[in-house]
C-alpha cells in the first residue's frame, strides 16, 4: 500500500504530466484529481475520484498530499487552503 495518497488540483496538461510521473514511483496512489473544465478529467484512470471543486478534494480525507498544478496567479489560494485542509502540498 502506497504512503501518498495524492490528489492533483488542475489536470490541465501539466496536472497530466504530473500524473504520469507519480505512476512510476510505486509510493504513490493517484486518488483524485480536480479541475473546472469536467472535461479536462475525462482520460483520468478510472478509479481516480474526479472533483469540479477544490475544496472538495481538499475534504477527502483519504487525500494526504496534494499538487498544486493551476495557473500561477492562484497558487497562493490553493496553498493555504489546501495547508489549512492539513495536506502535505507539493
């Protein structure tokens, strides 16, 4: 069993970059990913959880870290919401 359990906010192109990275470290469990545009998580592998809100995913407790992978100018939200939900952020 994986010790990360991780959860990509924006699976824009970087968020499936990002994805197919962690699927070579066997640490890590894919669990949920998020974004705005529903379409964007259509090729997200089927057991993966898919949220249109990031607050959402950032209550899923079986979420222990998350990837920041939205445009820049939001990345400040995104963080301090995401370290006061108590995930580890990367």
């Amino acid at each position: 069993m994986a010790d990360i359990k991780l959860g990509i906010i924006g699976y824009g192109f970087m968020g499936h970059e990002h994805a197919n990275m962690m699927e070579t470290i066997d640490e890590i469990d894919l669990v949920a990913v998020c974004d705005t545009v529903m379409s964007q998580m259509d090729d997200a592998p089927g057991s993966v959880r898919k949220y249109a809100c990031m607050d959402k995913l950032l209550e899923d407790e079986g979420i222990n870290t998350v990837i920041i992978s939205i445009p820049n100018p939001l990345h400040l939200e995104a963080v301090v919401k995401a370290a006061k939900a108590g995930k580890n952020i990367i």
